[in-house]
C-alpha cells in the first residue's frame, strides 16, 4: 500500500516535470533513491529480490573513500590502502511520461568498474574501463509501472591503476526522454573555423538524427548561434531531412562576423541550439556549448592561442577530491580549478584518464586548456590487473567515446593516447600508435594527438617511431629540452609531465642539499625522515624528476619548449613514493590533499602570474642558535630585505637564473619581516612571529553562502592559533566538529599524507596547524553552525547560509 502510493507520487512528480515540454527532450539526474549493498549479491538483479535491508543513497558514490584504511586492503598503499571489492545498486523508478512512444537513454558519467546493468531482470550491458562514460537505450525493456535498474560494480581485481581510483558509480547519472525521431546521444559536433585573420568564422555543424519509428520520415532541421548575453547571433536556414530508419548524419554551416575567441583570460562560449521539427512542432532540441579559438604548436616557437605566443602553465590532476574521493562534487572541482587558477596554471593534464564531463564544462568556463588523456596503459601491463585485460576488446570503444564526448570543449587542444606506455620500448608500439592515432583523427582532425613518452632516444622509442604523432610529448628529463631541436629537427615539443618533487606542507629539513628520493631504480628506499614527511624546500624529489626550480628554469629558457605539465597540481590518493605504509598519499603535489598550497605554490605564483608575490619561509619556531635558511619568493620588486625583531640582515635580489633570494639566519624567538621593494617603493610585507602553546582556533570558510541543493560545499580551514593570533606551526591537536542545521559534513583532512585516520568523520588532528572540515548543503535552505572544539583550546563556531537558486 505504501509502496503503492509512493510510484503514485513518483509517477505524478515525473509527469508534471515534463507534461509542458511532452514532445521535446528531457534530460533529468538520475541520482537519487538508490540502494547500495557492499558485497556480491548475484540474486540482487532479478526484479523480485528485496533490497528493503539496503542502504539507501545518492549518487555520485564511492565506497573506498567510506572505508578504513589497511595495509593488507588488496589496493595497496599504491592504491590509496582502502577497500575496493564488489558492490551493488538498485533504483525502483517510474518510465518518463509516454516512454512508450519515445526513447529512453540512461547515460552513465563514470562507474568504477566492470560495471554490469540489468532493467527488470534483463541484461542491458557490460562496460570494464572506469574512467570512460556510455550510455544505453532502455527503450526495449521498459514497463509501465514500477521499473528496476540494477547495476552490478566489480573492482575486486587489484592492484589495478597505479593510484587511487574510487570505487562504484562514482559520477552523475542521467535519464534522458527523447521522441523516437531525435538527435543521437553524443550526436552534436561543433567545429568552428576561424578566418586566418580572425575577422569571421565559419562554424560546421554535424548532427547525427536517429529516426526509431520504424517508418521512413520527414522533417527539418534547424541551428541557431546564440552569444554570451542570450542573443541571437545566427540561425540556419530550415532543412529538409528525409529520414530512413537508421541514423542521418547532416552537416550544416554557419557563419559569423567579428566573432568573440574563447581564451585563457576571456573564455567566453557561444550557445549552439540544435531543433528538430516535424509539421512544424519542435520535436527535439539540444544545446550545445562551444568556443572559437584557434591554436598552434609550432617546432621553433611553442605554443600560441589566437596567434598570440604563450607558455602552457600546466598540471597534470588526478581525479579525486581528497577526503570526498572519487565521488564527484562541481563544488569540489571548481575549488582545486580555482586553486590552480590563483597560482597561475592555464593548463590541466587529466593524468590518465578522461575526467568527469562537468570537470571539462569547468575548464572551458574558467579558462583552462585541456589535454585529454584516454589511457595510461595500451595491451602490456603496468598492475596485474588494469586495462591491458580490457585494451585488446575495448580501445577502439573507449577511445571513440572519449572523443565523441569531449570533442566540442573549447579548453581541449590535445588528444593524449597514453602516458608512458611501455609499447614505446618494442615494434609492436608502432602499429598500435598508427591505430589509435586514426581512431582520433578519423573523430577529430582539428587537434593534435600526443602520448606522453619516456625514451628519449628517437630510434628506440617506437611510438615515435610510428610517425603519427603531432607532437612529441616528454616526460622528465629536463636536461634534454636544450637539444631537442638538434635530436629531432623540426619536431614540436611539450613537456607533457615534469618534476616530481616531493613535499609534506609546513615541514622543513635543513635546505644544505637536493635529495633524489628514491636516489636511482635499483637501491632500497632507506633514506627519509622518521615521520614519512618530505621536506618544503622544493629540495627532494624522485630520481627521474627534479626539484619545481631545476625544470622550471630550463622550461623558461627555450621557445621550443611549449609548456609543462608539473606532476603534480594537487596531491593524490595513492602512490605514496618514496615511503612505505602508513604512507598512503602522494608527496608531488604543489597544493596538498586537503587544498592547502606548500611553498612551492608561490614560486609559481612568482612566476606565473602578473600579481605582486612575496612568500617566506619557512615558519619561526625552531630551538635556539639553530641557523635557518630563510627564502622568499617574490615578483614585481628589485629586492626583499629581511628583519629580525627590525634588525635588517640585509637586502638580496634574484641574480641570473636564481628563482628565490635566500638568508642563512641565526634564529632567535621573535618577528621575521621582508618587505620587497621596486624602485625604492614598497611593494608588498610579510611577517611570521614565533608562535606560542596553542590557545584557540579560528575558522575561515571559502564560500559563506552555498546553494540548497544537497550538492554544493563549503571547505572550512581549521587554523590552531597562538594566544596572539599567529599560527602554530606543529600544532597537531584533535579538533572535534559538531554541525547543526542544514548541511553535513562530507570530508575532513589534514593534508598529512600518512595520517590512517578517516575522511568521513566528525573530528580531525590537525597537522601542522591546519586541518579542513568540508560541509555539504542540504536541500532545505537555512542555516548551518559548525563548532570546532579542542581540549584546552578557545572553541569557535562559523555559521553558513544556504539558499535556494
Ligand atoms: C610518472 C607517471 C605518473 C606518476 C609519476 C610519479 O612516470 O607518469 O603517473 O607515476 O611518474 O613520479
């Protein structure tokens, strides 16, 4: 009875929603009321099995991130030391409004992995790759009346991706109502081509129709080019389609004068409306963002965007988001985007793997560009048990997929067909280049195709070899940029990933020496410190990388090298190199897994950006007479100068290559000050005072007004202060939360890469003096009350709205 009642309301909810629009398309998420069970339930597919015991959730999900950490979980400390294993899904769900006479498509953003999908007992489809999306037609075995999906998730098999990868249906899921006459799904491409002299652009416009009716048919065909503001910019003449059962594929161009380029600073898009109409009734319609750039690499000079040169500031990201995993979060990804934004990078790797689409609708809105990466392993392995059990039936698939999604994002200027594949060392690296690089061009012949490669030596390298690939992408090896021109003649260059240095946020060992951690391939890792912390000085990193300074000074030397991709931006879940367990998260990110930015970050910042910088380090609680090597990095001045409690020891500016200005001080309790200084004239100042016992806490939160909409975040920065305000820099202790009101807490960390504590918890150690708590909105509007407490600490309390939008 109660069930009953309740299809009742879900049936009245989902007419009402589409009763205005019942001819045209109807795009709805997909995510709510699921029931998940951790473990393998093969019965759970039939229609009649009861999932009344299950959880209940929300989708995006990854379980990993839910579970405990151990070194015995089968994923490895490689792998982020959390549990994977099988899991399954369960939605109940009335069809759209008339499904019978209509399609319905169920897309799937990302599963992780070896997902399995049954409708009312019916087998749908299998897909193994965890980082690509797909969609299929439930046309066929939908039913009036209650309807249920199942989706089995197998990611038992380990060690698979040499990181972290989550684990579930861990991106959005949507449920798409079309007449059975409609654009295909992925069945929009926009190609814009911009006159050399950018004064018009002829944009070309492919739309695939399917006609299911099972009866031939008539109708037309209509875009329309729509500007930031809303305007109409162009419509198309209305063409005939004569549309057999089958797909029709239609090109059609538009053009527009003075057209407004998509770019790094302005990424201003166009809005694309594609209808169809049949007797003069839109019977399908679809938007479809786009950008008008245009991009060259070129040999000798690098990279330019609408003609004009830029280096590519770039960082490659893995997809997680920290204490939330892998499930994802546009507020979450929006925040690291911003992070990066902030330090300068114009450029992000999808290290190695298609992202989320929203992370790409980010980028194209935020202005950053794109380098797409499909695999990071083609048929010979890396772990025993990733892709290459899957390259042989599914590359073509998969990496057909990832074009069609992506193929309009303006922020994408490069297809990477893998990174590091070790078909590179043998011949049959030759054939696979040539096929993967066809699939791609056969999509797309407006980008260029790039694999990220190791040999350096052309002649053993048999990718290169291949002879397909635009340009050539290297990884490491910085030494090697200066002869690359005289190695490979004319051959367009990018330093694809780069660096590798390791660092532990707010940790400082003697700055005396460079360590290479491990120091070559072959020795024992025994080096490092007892704590599994690497030190900030951007003076360790592994063997076949180098500190963020040695790269960054060969990058900036030579036009031929058309950008970085430093490994990595944020740190990651998984591969903990050097260390071994406790050590679970990776030590090469610029910013740490909690967002909270290392030093290094402002050496980018100094570099990248056009903003006054001026960043010492490092903090000043050390024992007494110890001698400290202060560092600044700073931009926009001639020199910093450096007090002691207002005794000047001296002025210092940056000489030939240098990238900081460094003191060696003799440290006494007190106030350390720089103030840089241009022409004379202050610039910027900086102060860090010793810091007393901790006393209290101060919250900051970077959004103070969130939408009520179950999804968006607040990230609230814990800092344990001193009686006087300054942060303590070792403060490790336990910050207890209570939260009240309309939201919850979704995640908290502290950025410590070896700390075995949950991320979904209500209290965090913080480590040295921070720890992150991140709340998540409910959909009521209100207010939500976060308290953080600490024994022997003054407490604190931050209050967020949320609202409606
Ligand atoms: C690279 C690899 C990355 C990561 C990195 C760590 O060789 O492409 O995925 O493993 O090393 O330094």
């Amino acid at each position: 009875m109660i069930n009953n009642l309740k299809y009742k309301i879900l049936f009245l909810m989902l007419f009402a929603s589409v009763g205005t629009y019942a001819q045209s398309r109807v795009r709805e998420s997909f995510n709510k009321n699921w029931k998940f069970f951790l473990g393998d339930e093969p019965k759970a597919k039939s229609t009649t099995f009861n999932d009344a015991k299950w959880r209940k959730l929300t989708l995006p999900h990854d379980w990993s991130i839910e579970g405990k950490f151990d070194e015995k979980n089968p994923a490895k400390p490689e792998g982020g030391g959390l549990p994977t294993g099988i899991g399954w899904y369960r939605k109940d769900f009335i069809a759209p409004a008339n499904f019978q006479n209509r399609i319905t498509t169920i897309e799937f953003d990302g599963v992780y992995k070896n997902s399995e999908v049954w409708l009312n007992g019916q087998f749908i489809g299998k897909r193994p790759y965890g980082y690509i999306s797909f969609a299929y037609d439930l046309s066929k075995y939908l039913k009036a009346g209650k309807n249920t999906i199942v989706v089995k998730v197998d990611n038992s098999a380990q060690p698979d991706s040499r990181w972290y990868s989550g684990s579930g249906i861990y991106r959005n899921v949507w449920l798409t109502s079309t007449s059975k006459v409609a654009i295909a799904h992925w069945g929009v491409k926009v190609d814009p081509q911009l006159s050399t002299d950018g004064s018009k652009v002829l944009v070309n416009v492919g739309t695939i129709i399917y006609n299911k009716t099972k009866q031939n048919q008539t109708g037309a065909l209509i875009n329309s080019i729509y500007d930031e503001n809303g305007k109409l910019v162009k419509k198309s003449n209305s063409y005939f389609l004569k549309l057999d059962t089958g797909n029709l594929d239609m090109t059609t161009d538009l053009s527009i004068k003075n057209p407004i380029l998509w770019s790094v600073a302005h990424p201003k898009q166009y809005k694309l409306v594609t209808e169809i109409l049949q007797n003069g009734k839109v019977i399908d319609s679809k938007t479809t963002l786009f950008g008008i750039r245009s991009f060259n690499f070129d040999a000798q000079k690098g990279f330019s965007l609408n003609g004009k040169s830029m280096k590519i500031q770039g960082v490659c990201l893995h997809h997680d988001l920290g204490a939330l995993g892998a499930a994802v979060n546009v507020s979450a990804m929006e925040r690291q985007l911003e992070i990066m934004k902030a330090m300068g990078v114009n450029a992000i790797r999808t290290a190695h793997n298609p992202p989320a689409p929203e992370f790409l609708d980010l980028c194209d809105k935020m202005g950053f560009l794109v380098m797409d990466e499909a695999f990071d392993m083609w048929a010979k392995k890396k772990n025993k048990n990733d892709y290459h059990l899957n390259f042989p039936n599914w590359h073509r698939t998969d990496l057909e997929d990832m074009v069609k999604r992506d193929i309009n994002h303006p922020s994408i200027i490069l297809w990477s067909i893998g990174n590091e594949i070790r078909e590179q060392f043998d011949s049959t690296g030759i054939a696979l280049t040539k096929e993967l690089v066809t699939i791609v061009k056969n999509l797309d012949r407006t980008r260029p195709v790039i694999s990220a490669l190791t040999e350096t030596i052309a002649e053993k390298n048999f990718i290169y070899q291949a002879g397909a690939l635009d340009i050539y992408g290297l990884n490491y090896n910085h030494k090697k940029y200066k002869d690359f021109p005289i190695n490979y003649p004319n051959v367009k260059f990018l330093a694809a990933e780069t660096t590798s240095a390791l660092e532990t946020r707010g940790y400082y060992d003697t700055a005396d020496s460079i360590r290479r951690w491990p120091k070559d391939g072959k020795t024992k890792f025994t080096e490092g410190n007892k704590d599994w912390a690497a030190s900030a000085y951007d003076n360790v990193s592994a063997y076949w990388g180098s500190t963020h300074e040695e790269t960054l000074k060969e990058a900036k030397k030579y036009n031929h090298v058309s950008g970085i991709f430093v490994w990595t931006g944020f740190d990651y879940l998984g591969e903990p190199l050097p260390y071994a367990w406790p050590a679970r998260s990776s030590y090469f990110g610029i910013v740490d897994l909690a967002g909270f930015p290392k030093d290094s970050y402002y050496l980018y910042q100094s570099e990248w950006t056009n903003k006054p910088v001026l960043h010492i380090l490092p903090h000043w609680n050390w024992s007494a007479g110890r001698s400290v090597e202060v560092w600044a990095y700073y931009n926009n001045a001639d020199e910093v100068e450096l007090y002691l409690n207002g005794k000047s020891l001296g002025k210092k500016s940056k000489q030939g290559e240098d990238l900081h200005v460094m003191w060696k001080v003799n440290y006494e309790v007190g106030t350390l000050k720089a103030i840089s200084r241009k022409g004379g004239k202050e610039v910027l100042v900086r102060e860090i005072k010793t810091a007393g016992a901790p006393a209290k806490i101060e919250l900051i939160a970077d959004r103070k007004n969130i939408k009520a909409d179950g999804k968006d975040l607040s990230f609230i920065t814990v800092r344990v202060l001193d009686k006087d305000g300054s942060l303590v820099p070792n403060a490790d202790n336990l910050v207890n939360f209570k939260i009240e009101g309309e939201g919850f807490i979704a995640g908290v960390d502290n950025g410590f890469q070896a700390s075995l504590e949950p991320f979904k918890a209500s209290y965090r150690k913080a480590f040295n003096g921070l720890c992150l708590a991140i709340i998540q909105a409910k959909e009521k509007a209100g207010t939500i009350k976060l308290t953080a407490t600490s024994n022997g600490l003054a407490s604190s309390s931050i209050l967020i709205t949320t609202v409606k939008k």
